[in-house]
C-alpha cells in the first residue's frame, strides 16, 4: 500500500469547503452534552446527512438516575431559555448575558431569580445566603457555596504552560460547569472580574439583579453512528470525535467532528463511483465526549464484532502560529502499547514539511509535528482499556492557547492543519481497512525504524535509562498487538533484531532498580473500563479532599487512569508501582496509595 500516494490522493480532494462550513455552522450550537441545544445540533446534522446521502444512524440511550453504562454517573438533562446578571448598584449595567455569550451561564446553573449582592470570595467572611462571589477559583468556591442560596461569578483564565500566561485573553471567558443540580452562576472575562474586585476594594457594595430560565429533566445520550460496510462483516475500524462542547468553540471539537465527516462525505463519493471497496466495516462516531464512548461500548460493543482499531479525532483544526499548537500522535501507555501509534506516526512523517530551503534543497518543516507519550484526557482512554482492547491512538493539536475558552473561534482554524488531519486520518483508516499480509510486514519493519530513531532521540537528550526500557518494552507490546491484524505473523526474528539493536547501544534493561515492597495485595476491577465521573462519586468531603491532592499532584488522573488499567486481579502492588514507575516517573509511592484509596472508596475497585 503506497502511502505517499494516500496522503497526495486525500490532499488533492479533501472537502475542505464542506468541512470549513460544517465548523462554521454548528458552531453557533451550544453543545452542552445532555442538553436541549446538544439535541438541536443532532437534529440539524441528521438533515446534513440525509442530504450527502451518508448512511446513518441516531442512537438515543437513556441516561437517567436508572441508567448505568458501566461506571459512569448520572447527570441530567439540561434546558435553558435565558440568563443574565445585571449590576443594580451603584451603577447599573448587564454583565452576562446567555443571549449574548451563552457560555456567560455557567452550563448547568438552576432556575433563578432575585436580588443578590457581589462579594469578593477571598475577603467575604460574613453570611452566605442572597450572595454571589466573585471568584478566580470556581472550585474552591463551588464547595463553599453548597447549601446556600449563593451562586458563583467567575472570572478566572487558567495559565497553559508556554502559550497562556496571567494576563492573557482578558476579554475571554473560561469554561467551567456544574454537573450536579442545585446550583448557578456566571462566567465573565477576567478583566470585567478585576474591574468589579477594585470597586469591591473600595468598600462600595455591589447589588444585582439576576434571572435564569432552566430546566432539568430525564433526558438521552444521542450518538451518531456512521458506518459503511467491508467485505469482511465482522471486523471494524474505528473513527471516533466528540461532538459536544460549548459556543463558540470551532476547535473543540468541531474540527474533529468536520474532518470525520470530511472522510466520511470522500469516502462515500469513492464506493459510489466505484472507485474504492472496503475489505473491513468503518464507523464513524460523533457523540459526547466520554460519556457517549462508554455508553455506545456498553451497549454495542460485544463478541459479535471485532474493532481491530480506532483513532480519536481532538481538536485537529488548529493554526498553529495563532495557537501555538503542534499536531500530536498520542501513543498508548508502554504495557498496552500497540501498532496504533505508531501506524499514525508513521503516516505523519509523510505529510508536507512546508516549504523548501534557499537553493531547495531540502525541506524546511514550518508545519509542526510530534509523537507524544500516553497523557489521555479523550475518548481514547476508555478504548484502550483492557477490557475492551481496541488499538486506539488519538491526533490532537496541543497546546492551545485558546483551549476552553471563547477565543476558540472559526478564526483560529487553519486550512493547512485541517487538510493533513484529514489526510493522516484519512490514510490511516484506509491502511487498516484494506491492508494485505505484505502491509503489516511493511508496517513491522517500519515500527523497528521509529524505534530506533526515538532511541538515538533519546540518546542525544541525555535521558533517564528508563525511558529507553519504557520505548522497548513499548515496542515488544506493540509487535503482539499486529496478531489483530494478521494472526499468522511472526515477530521471533523482529525481537532478537531489537535485543541486539539494545545490546549494541548498551541499553542495560536488567539494571534498573526495582521499588521493592512488603505489601503483597492484588488490585482487582469491580467495573470495566475507567472511573469516569470519579469526583461525582465522592462525598464533599472526600471531593475537597481530593481536589487539594490534585493541586498537588499534578499527575495524579493519569496515575488514576493507569492504575486502572493495571488492575486486573493478577498484577500485585509491587508490579503495579514498578510499572507506573516505568511509565511516568518520579514516583512516590504515598501518592500512589492515595489514588488506589481514592478508587476504593468509589467502589470501583478492591484489594484481594
């Protein structure tokens, strides 16, 4: 399969008109999952379908305090009508408005009405009822609030390391949500924020009139479900984009959601003119980020079919001088490791530099491209959990300067990011969906190339002996993983190629030093999957608890996550540490501990 050839086909005749429209378009959509508008924009894009006459299907999965998709935690549906808050004295003057900027209601906020006074979160001490704080840490002041007829105003803009420090995007509003009912507030920019602290400084008072007209309600997680059919009926391929998200993000996640349905408009023009044939089925997900892959698993996902991959498509739209971003393949964690990554990596490579030195000569790469490590934080962490064992790697963009807030508009979109999205994804899916025997051989061999480069990458970095043990390890893992593709493969030759690839570059895997422990318990899973929706399962107190250890610990969802993985009643505590070891370093074993109480106490997991 001539790669080259894949990516030049898709650059040529990507939709890229049509992808740039749907962005354009459903970004006016507030797309607050489990919501009134969520549904709009569902509806709206049925019609899109109809008409490109793509074949497709609208799940709508219950999701009500009965529901249960596996660990997942119940929230309910959502409807507003209006929203504002309204500065009656000493001056008078709206400063959210839903109509205006929806994001201006904190999504989720209850029906409201009255007048409530302003007061500065860090200096208030006096009672709480009929108020509203002003605040830069929504979630410090959201455990304070509970209880009380008290909202939150909130004006905070997170820094992003590199691209977003204190003082940026003044005038954008950052995104926070409720996900539990009984409570409302506002999101305003930082400077109106600093604007209304000085007056509170000056001891003048603050009175507002505020109004929300919402609703909650039983209501359905609504998946969208596109899928042509291969020759070979029960092995599938995957391509899965979040299609939720506020207004007036065009990034996240509409930019995953556009090229997905980019592919899906090219590849149905191919079967149509009979000029492409599918040996294997593709679907193509859109739905609510996390809950919707979990609920479509718990509901679909059976013996009858086999996802032999799946690629996430999150935020692939980026300009990146505007944003700052790099494309981004994110390989999986080095003990579930698979050709996924790698499968991605490969096809990046291939994708244009960008322009040619003085004498053209050679290429000089303006767009930016990288292979990350395993980080999660999108639907690909739920797929490649072991229960479910599907290859999964994620094309994301990051960082982003813009990223959850309202800056994250059209105009931050680049034609050049979309197009190699779309091509990378595009020939991704195509090699697995009408790869031949002599494909995965090729891949084989090309895997051994990236490996050694990383290694010489490695080399020159100065880095740790343990991320060279971690890449090989990685690599082993991923070898098994192409029995999913061809079950007669051999790799006996491919790893003593590698062992003596490691020997010769005096990579000592034996030499590492081991945590030992006397703790000798085995983790076990109660439920399948990952604790989605952990903090939802935690009481007040546990929740403050462990939002002051996140501060803290700045890994620990992903060392949550991990453990997860690693839980499989067979692993001991002492494998389990030395393998998150192996995977993130710097560990320390009390954090460790408090992640595996933390799963306890939700009943998630146990120790046997």
């Amino acid at each position: 399969m001539n790669i080259k050839e894949l990516i030049k086909e898709s650059q040529k005749n990507i939709p890229l008109n049509f992808i740039k429209s749907i962005i354009n378009d459903f970004s006016r959509f507030h797309r607050i999952q489990v919501s009134e508008e969520y549904s709009k924009a569902i509806s709206e894009l049925s019609y899109l379908l109809k008409n490109e006459e793509i074949n497709f299907r609208i799940h709508k999965l219950p999701f009500n305090k009965n529901s249960k998709y596996f660990f997942q935690k119940f929230f309910p549906y959502w409807k507003i009508n209006k929203g504002y808050l309204k500065i009656i004295e000493p001056f008078t003057e709206i400063i959210a408005d839903y109509r205006e900027i929806p994001l201006s209601i904190i999504p989720r906020s209850k029906k409201t009405y009255g007048i409530y006074e302003i007061v500065d979160f860090e200096k208030y001490k006096g009672e709480k009822d009929k108020k509203i704080f002003l605040t830069e840490n929504f979630r410090k002041t959201f455990y304070e609030i509970r209880g009380y007829d008290a909202g939150i105003l909130y004006f905070g803009m997170p820094e992003i390391e590199g691209v977003r420090e204190e003082g940026d995007l003044e005038d954008s509003i950052h995104y926070v949500s409720f996900w539990e009912e009984g409570f409302f507030g506002f999101s305003i920019s930082p400077r109106k924020g600093k604007k209304l602290k000085k007056i509170l400084k000056k001891h003048k008072k603050l009175k507002a009139e505020i109004e929300i007209v919402s609703e909650f309600g039983e209501g359905f997680i609504e998946i969208v479900d596109i899928f042509f059919k291969g020759e070979e009926n029960k092995k599938e391929v995957w391509l899965v984009s979040h299609f939720c998200h506020p207004s007036p993000f065009a990034n996240d996640n509409l930019s995953g959601v556009a090229v997905s349905l980019g592919i899906a408009k090219y590849i149905n023009e191919l079967i149509k003119k009979n000029k492409a044939k599918l040996k294997r089925n593709l679907r193509i997900l859109l739905l609510p980020e996390m809950t919707g892959t979990v609920a479509f698993l718990k509901e679909f996902f059976n013996e009858n079919i086999e996802v032999i991959s799946a690629l996430n498509l999150d935020m692939v739209g980026e300009d990146q001088d505007k944003c700052k971003s790099v494309m981004t393949v994110e390989k999986e964690p080095f003990f579930i490791r698979s050709f996924a990554g790698y499968l991605a990596g490969l096809i990046m490579n291939y994708l244009p530099e960008g322009a040619k030195n003085f004498r053209g000569t050679s290429e000089i790469p303006l767009f930016r491209k990288t292979m990350s490590d395993y980080s999660g934080g999108s639907d690909h962490y739920i797929l490649i959990s072991p229960e479910f064992g599907i290859p999964s790697c994620m094309i994301n963009y990051w960082p982003d300067k813009f990223y959850h807030t309202t800056a994250d508009t059209t105009d931050k979109i680049s034609e050049i990011s979309l197009k190699n999205s779309f091509s990378l994804a595009y020939a991704y899916l195509y090699f697995l969906l009408n790869f031949e025997k002599e494909d995965v051989l090729f891949l084989k061999e090309k895997m051994k190339e990236i490996f050694k480069r990383e290694i010489f990458e490695l080399k020159i970095k100065e880095v740790k002996k343990e991320e060279f043990i971690r890449e090989y390890f990685g690599l082993i893992n991923a070898f098994k993983s192409l029995n999913k593709l061809e079950k007669n493969i051999s790799i006996k030759d491919d790893l003593k190629e590698i062992e003596e690839f490691i020997e010769k570059e005096k990579i000592k895997k034996e030499k590492i030093e081991r945590i030992k422990t006397k703790e000798k318990f085995i983790l076990r899973k109660k439920e399948k999957g990952v604790p989605l929706s952990l903090s939802l399962h935690l009481d007040l107190k546990e929740r403050k608890i462990y939002d002051n250890k996140r501060e803290k610990i700045k890994n620990l969802p992903l060392l949550i996550d991990l453990i997860s993985y690693l839980a499989d009643g067979k692993r001991d505590f002492e494998e389990i540490l030395n393998t998150l070891n192996l995977e993130i370093g710097k560990l320390k074993i009390k954090d460790v501990h408090f992640a595996i109480d933390i799963l306890e106490k939700i009943k998630f997991m146990e120790k046997i």
